[in-house]
C-alpha cells in the first residue's frame, strides 16, 4: 500500500487527538509501519501482545483491519492464518488529514478576533494617556 510515516502521524493525530503531540503521533506511526516493511500485510503471529493492541487501537481508529485464509496441513489438519493489514480507504483518510493539517498550519486562529469590533468602539475606549504611549521609550 506504501503509506508514508507522515501520513500515518496525521491519520493517527486526527482519529484519536488532534492536540496530540506530532512527536507521540510519529511515534505510534514509526512503530506500526515498522512491521509491515515492504508488505501490504504482516502475519499476526509476529507480534508481541502489546503490540497486537496497538494494532487493535489502530482496527478501534478505522485505519487496520484483519483478514484470514486457511490452508491444509500435510497432516489433513486445517490451518488458519490471520494477517493484519491497512484499510482500503485508511491511505486517502491519511492524505485528507495532512493536507487539512497543512491548511491548518497556515491559518492563524486569531487573525479575524477583532474584526467584528467597531471603529467607535475603539475610539470610545481610548484615553489620552493611551494616545501617548511609551513606544519609543527605552525599556533600561
């Protein structure tokens, strides 16, 4: 599937917090996308316990799900083999949230808090002491 470590950080930044820090997120992502390598899926027998419930948080979060495929043993017995892979969909979910992180950056949030106060307003409040102020005054 080929997600990107970047991609992953924003997917997982935005199903769980979008305040989380991008380092945690980085992490999280580093982690799981260390197993898979160059695989669209990795066997779940290769993971340890605590890693198993990352990956169920990240099934939790719509961006893992799991599929199986049974085989016959040499002996008749049948085998069932369970894989853990990404979702279909989890590579545009992860790209929507990056390019929205990257709009988000660019916008301040309080550029337009004043906007809606009228110039009277302003004026009204203004004193002649606020008219004099010590802008060009040395601070020491």
């Amino acid at each position: 599937m080929g997600m990107t470590l970047a991609e992953l950080t924003q997917a997982i930044r935005r199903k769980v917090d979008s305040e989380m820090e991008v380092i945690v997120a980085e992490s999280i992502a580093e982690h799981a996308l260390g197993f898979f390598g160059f695989s669209n899926r990795i066997i779940d027998n290769a993971l340890e316990p605590t890693d198993r419930n990352l990956f169920y948080q990240l099934q939790d979060y719509e961006l893992l799900t799991t599929e199986s495929e049974e085989t016959t043993l040499w002996d008749g017995r049948e085998w069932r083999i369970h894989y853990w892979k990404f979702k279909p969909d989890a590579r545009d979910f992860a790209r929507r949230a990056m390019s929205e992180a990257e709009n988000k950056e660019d916008e301040d949030p309080y550029a337009g808090i004043y906007d809606d106060v009228p110039t009277s307003l302003w004026r009204e409040r203004m004193t002649d002491e606020d008219e004099e102020d010590d802008w060009e005054e040395p601070l020491f």
